[in-house]
C-alpha cells in the first residue's frame, strides 16, 4: 500500500476539521426520540422499538466539499440471506423534474436474484414508502454476512461551513420519519425472504 493511500485513509478516519463524531447522530436521535437508541461507537447508533420487529443503525458518513463539510446519514436495515453470493442492486428516483418511479440498477458481476427485485418493484407498500422520500441513495448489498441495505436521507445531515462559519442541522419533516420508517420496515421484510 502506498504512503499517499494510506494518509488518506487516516484523514478519512479523522473527518474534516471541525467535524465533531456523534453531533449529529445526536440530532438524529432526538428526530426518533420515541425509539430506544443504543450507541455502537462515535459514529453509529442502533435503533429498535419495544414490540416492533424493525432494527435499524444510523452510521454517520463525511464528505468534504471546499471551506465546508457535509455530514450525512445511513440509515441501515439487516437480514440475513439464504446464499452467500454478493449481489448488489441501486435505487434510485426517476424523472428529471417530478419523480416518476423507481429504478433498480444491478452492478456489473453482482447481479441480484430475479425473484427479490421482482417483489422490489411489486411490491406496492415499498413503492408507496420510497416514492415520496427524499432520499440520494438506497443500495442494497448481500454478502457472506447477510443482506444489507443502505438508504442516506437528505434529512438528517448537517452542513458546516468555515466561512462564514456556522453548521446548519436538516431536521426531519413528520411525514419523511414515517416514510422513511415505512421503507426500512418493508425493506428488513423482503430482504429476509430471500
């Protein structure tokens, strides 16, 4: 590994100047107040509710832009998978300036089985959760550990800039949570089937 990867990696680790880890975890944290939050490190939390079967993490993801850095939000939903071959599916709005569906993008080498993106694009509680989202990116990934699926809100992040300095919290609207919520729920279910 060369000496120019490796600082890298190191910054990455650190963050951005002025990047504080958990601040705006904690934001997160008082937009699902009414979930039970337990801290897995500086950077990431788990989510669960007495009685419901959705477990979700929230992990915190840096990414520097110039005199400013953005701190988004994963949110993050498990199942385990019946076969351990990687497959890897993108999510993402169509339309260019209304959204008019979505589109499931397989990557190259990873294709997922046709029986999960067949219950993905029918099923009608998923697409009636993610189509009013605002959300940038959803990846669905499964590996030897099970299925992961990744979806980082627009929500939920902040902005800190240098100058003028201030940092700027994007607190969740009502109907985004339970939106947002919705999908993660209907997203463990699927994803557990296969």
């Amino acid at each position: 590994m060369s000496w120019l990867r490796r600082l890298s990696e190191a910054l990455d680790r650190r963050g951005p100047a002025g990047y504080r880890p958990g601040v705006t975890l904690e934001h997160v944290r008082r937009d699902f107040h009414d979930w039970r939050c337990e801290p897995l490190d500086a950077r990431g939390a788990r989510f669960a509710r007495p009685g419901a079967a959705l477990v979700f993490e929230v992990r915190e993801r840096t990414q520097s832009e110039l005199l400013m850095h953005l701190v988004l939000t994963e949110f993050i939903v498990r199942a385990p998978a019946r076969h351990p071959a990687p497959a890897r599916l993108d999510v993402r709005h169509t339309g260019a300036w209304r959204r008019t569906g979505l589109r499931y993008a397989a990557r190259r080498g990873a294709p997922p089985p046709e029986a999960l993106l067949a219950e993905l694009r029918e099923d009608p509680a998923l697409r009636a959760a993610l189509m009013p989202l605002d959300f940038k990116r959803l990846r669905i990934e499964r590996q030897a550990a099970g299925w992961t699926a990744t979806l980082e809100h627009m929500a939920g992040s902040e902005v800190v800039n240098r100058m003028p300095a201030f940092r700027r919290y994007i607190a969740f609207a009502p109907a985004q949570r339970d939106a947002l919520l919705a999908a993660l729920a209907r997203l463990q279910a699927i994803l557990a089937r296969h």
